[in-house]
C-alpha cells in the first residue's frame, strides 16, 4: 500500500520523541494519531489540523488526550479513532515515564506508576486497538532501553524497560499468526525532558545524612548520575530511525540506537562484580 494511505498511532506525543515521530510521519506522507496526557499541539499545523508535507498534499492528523494507564481514556481514543475511520499500518508505544528513588522506602504506588506507564500502557493500548491494526502488514513498536539488563539501586526504569521487552517478543509470536510484526527499540540518550530528570536529579535530593549510608549513596548516585549519560542525540535524529525500522519489510525483534558500549559490557560483567563497582563508588560522597 503507498505511504499517502497510511497511518500510526504514536502516544506520548505531545512533546520530545513523540512529537518528532508525529512531525516525521506526517512529512513523510503518513496520517497521524498523535495522543498524550494532554491533548497535543503542534505549531506548525493549520487550522485545519491537517499539515503540509514538502510534496504539498495535506496528511490528516488527529490528536488526542489520552492516559495510556486508563482504560476509560484508551477506549474513548479507540472510539474516536474508530468513528474517523482510522484504519492504522502502526503503533508506537512511545510513552514513558523515569523517576528515581529508594525501592526499599518508596510507596507501592510510586513503583506500580512506573509499570502502568512503561508496560501496562503500551499492553492496554495494544489490546484496545488491536482490531484497526492492519493484518496482514500491520506493525507494532516498542520504544525500550539498553539499561534493561542493569539492576542498579534507585533505579526502576530498567526493570520496567526489560519487562516491557519479555512481553514485546512474547507477542511478537503471536501476532506473527496474522502477519503482524512487534518491534523493540532501544535508544539511547536522547535530548529530551525525559533526560533532563536526570540532569535535575542531584539538586532534587538534598544532601548526604552521614547517619544513614543509603542516604549518602542515593546522594552520590544522584550527583554523579547527569555524568554518565554519554552522547546525547535529537529527538529528530531518533525518530528518522524509527521511521526507517517502520518501513523494513521483515523487521528484527530487537534494534539499537546511540546506546553506549558501557551499557553492554556492564550487562555481561557477573552480578557480583557489579554489585562490589556500585557498592564502592556509591559510598563515598557526591562531588
């Protein structure tokens, strides 16, 4: 089918990476459902809500409000989607969340929201639009992360990042049956206001307590953490990546972008190196 008749669902795509894929889609020819938390806005759409790409034709695009952590508010999308007779060749399950804490000392419920952004949204969304997704050819993406293998204190995005891919290829073989690929990519850094919650990370946490060393290792994490971040790309940059996966006519499970080589080698080190290179570093105060 040609690129002018097709369409993606992207959520978080109000803004950072989400937006780039919607304003990438759209140059590109696709119709686009760009959903987020709040209703997305992009400046450079008419009035009419419907962009012009460089070969001038105008792309219909539809966006939304939608929490990917509701059921009510991912069925009203599907309604709507349903009514503007959207029928989509892809999802991408772009909507994230990062936050760091003490997981011996934080609410349930602080760590249950990483999970019902990172994962259990991505799988609600998937379910309730199942049935537009075009089959055979239709596609799913999962943005993921090469920190999944990490198990580091204060940090939940990794697990929640190598759950959210365990299920992706779980369905992956299922949805196989009906032509219908699943895809994981792992990106690196990328300039957006996710990343900047690490940046933020170290004055948000106070000062060392030198009455408590889990206090004063949490304090060094979060003074050394905007450190290690590595090379930074556009969120631009990664969405004509994405696009281009979009467009591979038998698509690996899994595809990395801009990941550090650190990453890699720190998931094939034994845990118990690991644990003795974290525990050291950590117990000494933030500079």
């Amino acid at each position: 089918m040609p690129d002018t008749e097709k369409a993606v669902l992207i959520t978080g795509a109000g803004r950072g990476l989400g937006k780039a894929l919607a304003l990438t889609f759209l140059e590109k020819g696709w119709s686009v459902l760009a959903t987020d938390l709040v209703q997305p806005v992009y400046e450079d759409a008419n009035d009419t809500g419907l962009p012009t790409n460089r070969q001038g034709s105008k792309k219909k695009l539809v966006c939304l409000m939608m929490d990917v952590t509701s059921d009510e508010s991912v069925a009203a999308a599907y309604v709507t989607a349903n009514t503007e007779n959207i029928r989509l060749d892809l999802i991408i399950n772009n909507a994230g969340m990062d936050n760091y804490f003490l997981l011996s000392e934080a609410p349930v419920g602080k760590f249950k929201q990483m999970f019902e952004v990172n994962v259990f949204g991505a799988y609600r969304v998937n379910q309730v639009f199942l049935p537009l997704l075009r089959r055979p050819g239709g596609r799913i993406i999962h943005i993921g992360s090469e920190s999944l293998n990490l198990a580091m204190p204060f940090m939940a995005y990794p697990l929640t990042k190598k759950l959210l891919e365990g299920y992706a290829k779980a369905l992956r073989q299922e949805l196989r049956f009906h032509g219908i690929d699943v895809v994981v990519i792992r990106p690196g850094a990328i300039n957006t206001e996710l990343l900047q919650t690490v940046s933020k990370l170290g004055p948000a946490t106070g000062e060392a307590n030198e009455d408590d060393p889990l206090k004063t290792a949490f304090f060094t994490f979060a003074s050394q953490a905007s450190k290690e971040i590595g090379k930074v790309i556009s969120p631009a940059t990664a969405a004509g990546f994405i696009y281009n996966v979009s467009c591979k006519p038998r698509p690996r499970a899994v595809y990395r972008i801009n990941n550090m080589l650190q990453l890699r080698i720190a998931a094939m080190l034994p845990f118990s190196l690991v644990e003795r290179i974290v525990h050291r570093r950590l117990s000494k105060k933030g500079k």
